[in-house]
C-alpha cells in the first residue's frame, strides 16, 4: 500500500491503482462518468480532475484527470482546490449544453448517475441558449430502450458491449458534438448481456422498455436481496416491488459470482410472477372441472386423498432447499429406507447430475467459482454450450481475454485498469480458451482452439487429455492423429498455466463427459497446479435436489405401473418437460391421485386432481444452492393475499389434515433452514448462508425501502383513503417498508438496494464495499457448502467407444438428436415473461449437412411435430440439433430420431 495525501490527509491507496479510485476509497466524494470498475480508464470525460502537486514545496500544482493517474508513494493532491472545483463545473456545463430538460420524465430520474454528479459538481443553471443537438432514437428490441438525445459521450457502453461482452452490434458512430451510440440500423441487440446497458450507462440513454411500461420511481419500491433461478450459477439480484407486482430485476454485487452484470434471461425473466398463468387460488377436480375452493376444503380433500395408498413425491429444481425437504419429510420413507420422493429427472438426465455434484463433492481440484473462471489463464470447455445454458459464465469465460492482454501489459509495464492502450496492444491475442463442443458456440470467437465432434468423442478427447497430463489417468485406445495432436496441444496449454479450469455439464447427460471434465482437473491436481473444476447442472437448485437425494422418474414409473403409488405431490415440477408424452401419460395414469403444488399453471397442473397455489421467489424467502455448492437465500419482497404460500408452508398444512407424522411442524423460514442444516453434515453450513429473520442493524430491522419512499395510502385511494399497517413476515429480516436501519456495512446478503447521502445511482455500491471492485464491508452473500480443496477422489470412469450419428429405432434408420439449447427459450420460467418470448423467436431445427431447407416432420420417441429445418453445414453430418421442451415439450436429453422433409427450398 502506497501513502498519499488528499486535501491534507494522509491515507493508505492500493499500489497499481489510480487516483480516482484511492479517492472514492478513502470516502471523498469526487465526480466521474467515463470509468467504471470493470471496464477501466480511457479519460473521456474529463470529469474526475484533481489538483496534483509535485512535493509538499509546491504551491501550484496541476491539472490531473485521476482516473487516468498511476497512484504513487507519497503522491500529493487536492479534491477541493478551486481551480479544479471550477474546471468540474465547466466539465458538467459544458455536458449540460446538448443534454434535455426532462429529468422529471425520465426514467432514469432518482437514480441518475449524472444528476448526482451534477449536484456534487454545484451545477445549477443553463447559460446555453442555442439550440440543442437532436438524434433519431433506434428501436433496440424487447429488453432495452433508447433515448440518444441524453447521452454526454461517456463511452461506457460500447465498452461494455463491444469490448467486455464481444457484442458486435452496437458502436460509435459520427465525431464530436454529434457521436451517436446505437446499432448500424434499427434491430434487437444481439448480445445476451444487452441488458447491462440500463446500469452501465450514467444516465438515461440505455433504460429498461418492459420497466417503463409499470414505471415506478426508485423511491417509491420495495426492494429485497433475491437469487437468480433461471440457471444454476445463481447470480445476485435485487427485486422491486410496488402495488403488488414485482417491477424489475437489478444487478446485486456478489465479489465471487456475478459481481456487475447479469445476462438478459435473469435480468427480464422474473415478469412470470405477473403472468396470467399464475395460479392464484386452490382447486380441486369436481364432475370433471376443476373448482376454486377454500384452502380448508382443499385440505380436507387432501386428507381424504392421502388415505389411498403410499403417497410419493416428485421434488423440484425451482423450489428452496426447505420446500424439497419439506416434501421429504410428508412422502417418508419405502420398507426399504429408501425415501419415496424423485428428483424429477428421467433418465439419462438423473444419473449424470447426481454424478456431477458427487463428483463436486470429491474432486482433487477446487470447485471453481465464476471469478476464478475470469482469472484463468488456461480453460478447457469440455461438450457444454455455456452461452446458452449458463449465460454468465460465458460472460466470465470470455474474461480470459484480458488475462492475456494483462500479460502483455505487464512486459511493457502498463497498468491494466488503462483499458485503452492494454487492449490495443492485446488487439491480436486470443484468450487461453479451449473448447470442444458439438456445434460452433459465441466463445469460439476468443477460442485459441475450438473442436467440433460429438459428445462421446468430446469425452474420448477428455479422457485422452487426463492422461496426457498424468499416464496414471484412465487412457483411450484408437485415438487417431488429429485427437492425439488435439488432446497434446490442450493438455500442454492447461501443464503451462498457473489456474487452470476446466468446465463442463450436463447439457447432454453424459456421465462419460463429466467424468472426463473431473479426470482433467485431477491430472492437474496430482501435478501440483491450483486447477478448478466448474459442472454447469439443469436447474437453479439441482445441486441441493441432489444432495438431498431421490429415484429418477424412470423408477418412480415402474412403482407407479406396479401400482406402488397411490398419491403422487408434485411440487414446482411440469413432468411434461422431463418425460416424452407418452411416459407422461404413462405415470400420470398410473397413480390413482395426482396433488400439484406450484406458482403457474403447467400441463402437469391441469392434470392435478388437487391442486394448491404456491408463492414464486419473490413471494417468500428460501435457500437456493447453485452449481458451485454456494447456498444463497433469497428474501420476500411481495407480500402475497391467501392462499398463496410458501411450498413448505402447504406440505406442513397437508400432513397435519392428513394426520400423517412427517416432522414438518415448522412455523418460519429460520426453522425450516435449521431442519435442512441438521438433515446431512453437507448442509450444517446453510445456517451462514444469510441473517436470521431476528437479525437487528441497531436495534431495528433493515428497511426495504428508501426513506424517501411516498404513496402508501394514495396508491389504494380509489379503495379507502385510510391507511393500512404495513405486511409483515417471520421470514424476513427487512421490514416491509421505510422505517428501520439501514448502513454500508449491512450483511451483504441483506442489502436491499443501493444509495448513500449524493449518490443515489447503483454507483453508491463503491460506498458499500471494502475496496473498489472488492468485497462488501458486510461480506459476501451465501456460503460454500463444498470444501475449497478437497484430498479425497482420485481418477473416475472409463473412455466410452467412438461415437456414431447414425442408429436403428423400431428396426428403421435413425439419427442422433441432441437439445441445442437456447439463452431465450430453454428456460421454463423466463418464458413466462413476455419481453423473453419475444426475445426468444420461433424455434429452428438445424441438421449437419449439406441441402435445402424447409419444412420437414420430426419424430423422436413416440413424439410427432412438423418444424422449420435449416440445414447447417458447420454441424456433424447428419445429426439434428433441436431446441429443447419448445419443439416437443418432453424432449431434453439426446435421443435417436428420424427427420423426413414435406416441403424443402434450396438454400441460398
């Protein structure tokens, strides 16, 4: 640490970083627009001038822009010198001249970065009075909204899209006082990141369109800590509320996952809690039609139900750690001690993602976090589409970029937060990025290898690089000499690199493939190298499905057509999307009772005899374990009307009407996590992952909502004029409205939102952390339930034979079919939210090849559909790559299958 002065004080500055930074750690307020703690200095706004001085003999000085200013021992300079006070105030005047008068209209109003900076800066009045540039606004799609005439030419933006996401459709066009940021020409970004823009950019260009449409101000929501459930990374968020609704979804800092950005599917996907197809009242099937009835009546109904046979429970993905145990605990246990509960995955999908988080759990190596992923000078992406099944650590896999640049910056001794010269001069350097996929994937553009072969041989190429690395690992017999060369030049790429990480997943449920990914970091353990180990699973809460444990749908049909099963509960799960339609129809007709607990309507809950409304994870709070085995809790920020309730709450009230002994006697959430906690030695851990719901910050509970928030009564005066007391929850340590504490060195997993005295934009985060770009002052959100490093594990599996696109079903010539899964379109949820459907598009089958296009029937098990067919010549000779649950609902997992044309046209 270097000591500088600023303004008389002598203060601790990080060695390496630059002057704006040391003075925003050391709490002085200083203006900035063009930096960013991710993206650097490139010195374009000219706002963050200081006054340097030479020695403590100079009484002159001059005129620094900190940002762009090494800090250095001994380094004196000055805030609140007047000249550079004035020189701010020209900066932000001379900003002001082009910018509209529209602050009590824009969306951005309240939470404006350069209405903030403006204040600091003492401007108050307009002398300007020519008139103002003007530009045409570009319709950017479905997510993002474009108002040009507000922009002051930060550069935040296509530094952001173009440089840190490798988005290619947004740039710079024009000089001087007419630069314009935008597309070439009207369209929907391209990028799944886009979304980042509305907190990138410090003020109004860039706003979120499906927010605008139930617009609230900043201070007039309720915020609440929540997780991302549209994939297992489990990326931060903050969720607002107002008048019921969830309004939208921000960005919550997490130092080891998602630190500023999210991708599109988290940031637009949570619009499904205020979809039509919620469910809002329990029912149950009388004369053939499902009827709305009391809670009460439908207890009862349950009662009556769950005398009938065995009762068996069917656990979900998208439902808290408590709820899946809570169903646990009601189906109990089979004579054989085995729990009559399923994970809700059918074969091959079951057995590959309770391998993956056993494998999680014995691993050699360190089970990487997405930080350690951006930090990596060696990745291996083995047979896992990343950008699509887990968007955001394709965003941190893209980050090894810079790692490379950083190298070369450090030979020619530029520091890296100078992001302009750094990327020049790494222009030419491809990341340390290797990767073996099926078909082409957006990283392959920053790949220094990338491999197409099918998933078996992916394995094979996993296996043979295991044992290149370490001949003690399992080898592969009939390699030829391209895989021999191939698995050399990637096994010498990660032996030379410091932290290593391989990643792989269960995108096409092969065992073979995870083990090959877990063979690989094992061989680079043994040779003594810090190697990571990242598994991508299907759901947002598989890792917690899987270490609670369950049967595969595949053995719950056979006890079912045994006729084993006289009820089955299924909580949060659509069967339809994990079975083909006629195993579906197969287990459904098979159990004499069918009891669904769940948020929306699905085909599995028009198939419910009972069904029971559920609260979505913005209703209630619970625990989320992601493919890391990090355990995050999400917090209520709506406070539903009955009967709507948390999945755990329902299950209690099942098994007390029943009658049946299921230890569910739970009344809050801090209950229900310490029963988890006591369940397996692998969730004592849970208890730390947030603060207790009696959690006080000085003696009060924290508050959701800013203390400037108004309206309470208004927004209900065509009701009652009178006031209403707030909701209150036993689950929640933040109270529902304005009144309580509220501090930067809040618990980080209790933070609401963000805002400090002048700084009410998502910037005041720097206030709330310990450095600049560091950890929160009040720690980190969730806990490891996986150990760091482990000892135990050791080398895994065997090579599987060579892989063959071409098959036999019913005795006819088949081909391979694989899910190309989708970043809009592949999630349940999310495409529940309108503004993601339209992302989304219609679904497209491809076929590797070479022909025409067209129309073309496909079946595959049993299941029938006429689909659009684009043939790809990039793809595997033959094989077919279908977006999965969209074609046909039950399709996921690879599967044999035959494509015949109706109707082709010549490709162009």
């Amino acid at each position: 640490m270097a000591k500088i002065t600023i303004d008389g004080r002598v203060v601790e500055a990080r060695d390496g970083g630059n002057l704006l930074q040391a003075c925003l750690e050391a709490g002085t307020d200083l203006p900035y627009f063009c930096w960013h703690p991710e993206l650097g200095s490139v010195g374009a706004c000219r706002q963050c001038a200081v006054k340097q001085y030479a020695n403590a003999d100079d009484k002159r000085g001059r005129i620094v822009m900190a940002c762009m200013t090494p800090v250095t021992e001994g380094a004196i300079l000055s805030v609140d010198d007047p000249e550079a006070k004035e020189f701010r105030g020209e900066v932000v005047e001379w900003l002001m001249t082009n910018h509209p008068h529209d602050c009590p209209v824009c969306e951005e109003g309240g939470e404006c970065h350069l209405q903030d900076m403006t204040v600091m800066t003492g401007h108050r009045e307009r002398r300007f009075r020519f008139d103002k540039r003007t530009h045409r606004n570009q319709d950017l799609g479905p997510f993002v909204k474009h108002e040009m005439n507000r922009c002051i030419a930060c550069y935040r933006c296509v530094r952001f899209y173009k440089d840190y996401a490798g988005g290619e459709d947004l740039g710079v066009f024009a000089q001087h006082n007419n630069v314009y940021f935008g597309r070439q020409e009207s369209g929907t970004l391209e990028s799944p990141f886009a979304g980042n823009l509305i907190e990138v950019c410090p003020t109004g260009v860039f706003t979120d369109k499906p927010f605008s449409r139930m617009y609230s101000r900043k201070w007039d929501m309720r915020g609440a800590p929540s997780v991302c459930t549209h994939c297992s990374v489990g990326c931060s968020t903050i969720l607002n509320e107002r008048a019921g609704k969830v309004r939208r979804t921000l960005n919550r800092y997490n130092d080891e996952v998602n630190r500023y950005f999210l991708c599109d599917r988290g940031r637009f996907g949570n619009d499904f809690v205020n979809a039509p197809s919620r469910l809002r009242a329990a029912g149950y099937v009388m004369d053939g039609r499902m009827t709305p009835v009391p809670p009460a009546q439908a207890l009862t109904r349950f009662a009556e139900i769950a005398a009938d046979g065995p009762i068996f429970g069917v656990m979900s993905g998208r439902a808290s750690v408590e709820s899946n145990l809570a169903l646990r605990r009601l189906v109990g246990e089979a004579l054989a001690g085995e729990a009559n509960v399923s994970t809700g995955w059918a074969e091959p999908l079951h057995g590959a993602t309770m391998r993956a988080v056993e494998l999680l759990r014995s691993t050699p190596a360190r089970v990487a976090t997405l930080q350690e992923i951006e930090h990596s000078d060696g990745l291996l992406i083995l047979g896992e589409d990343v950008d699509a099944t887990a968007p955001r650590l394709a965003l941190a896999a893209y980050q090894t970029q810079r790692n490379a640049f950083n190298k070369l910056a450090d030979a020619n001794r530029i520091p890296h937060w100078l992001e302009a010269p750094v990327r020049t001069l790494g222009a030419e350097t491809l990341a340390p990025l290797y990767i073996a996929t099926p078909a082409p994937v957006a990283l392959d553009k920053a790949a220094t290898l990338s491999v197409r072969a099918l998933p078996d041989d992916i394995a094979r190429l996993g296996f043979a690089i295991a044992n290149r690395i370490d001949p003690a690992a399992p080898g592969v017999s009939g390699l030829g000499e391209d895989e021999t060369h191939r698995a050399g030049v990637i096994a010498d790429a990660l032996l030379a690199a410091e932290r290593p990480v391989i990643v792989s997943g269960t995108q096409y449920a092969s065992v073979a493939l995870i083990e090959a990914a877990a063979n690989i970091a094992a061989a680079l353990a043994a040779k003594g190298k810090a190697a990571g180990l990242s598994l991508v699973l299907p759901e947002a809460n598989a890792a917690g499905i899987a270490l609670l444990g369950g049967m595969s749908l595949d053995a719950l049909l056979e006890k079912a057509r045994a006729g084993q099963v006289g009820t089955l509960v299924v909580l949060e799960r659509d069967l339809a999307r994990q079975m083909p339609q006629a195993g579906f129809d197969a287990l459904l007709g098979a159990v004499r009772h069918l009891v669904v607990i769940d948020h929306s309507v699905t085909p599995t809950a028009e198939r419910g005899e009972l069904v029971l409304p559920a609260t979505a994870v913005s209703e209630c709070g619970g625990t989320m374990v992601s493919m890391e085995g990090r355990a995050q809790r999400f917090l209520q920020v709506v406070y539903p009307e009955a009967p709507l309730q948390v999945g755990w709450r329902w299950l209690r009230d099942m098994a007390e009407a029943a009658g049946i002994q299921a230890e569910i006697g739970w009344q809050t959430l801090d209950q229900a996590t310490e029963a988890v906690a006591a369940e397996a030695p692998v969730f004592v851990a849970i208890r730390e992952a947030a603060p207790e719901a009696g959690f006080m910050l000085e003696g009060e509970h924290i508050r959701s909502q800013t203390s400037r928030v108004s309206g309470r009564t208004a927004i209900r005066a065509n009701i009652s004029v009178h006031d209403i007391p707030p909701p209150f929850s036993p689950d929640t340590p933040l109270a529902s409205d304005m009144e309580g504490s509220y501090a930067v060195d809040m618990p980080g997993a209790l933070v609401p939102f963000y805002r400090v005295p002048g700084w009410n934009s998502e910037q005041s985060l720097n206030k709330f952390q310990q450095e600049i770009g560091g950890r929160m002052r009040g720690g980190d959100s969730g806990v490891r339930l996986f150990p760091g490093e482990m000892s135990a594990g050791g080398y895994v599996g065997a090579a599987p034979a060579r892989a063959d696109g071409r098959g036999q079903t019913g005795g006819e010539a088949a081909c391979l079919v694989l899910p190309a899964y989708e970043v809009f379109g592949s999630d349940e949820t999310s495409m529940a939210s309108e503004p993601v459907k339209q992302r989304a598009g219609e679904p497209v089958v491809r076929i590797g090849g070479h022909g025409a296009s067209g129309v073309a029937v496909l079946e595959i098990g049993g299941d029938r559909v006429e689909v659009a067919v684009t043939v790809d010549p990039a793809l595997p000779e033959g094989v077919i790559f279908c977006p999965p649950y969209r074609v046909i609902p039950g399709f996921a997992t690879p599967a044999w299958g035959s494509l015949r044309m109706v109707e082709a046209e010549a490709v162009a």
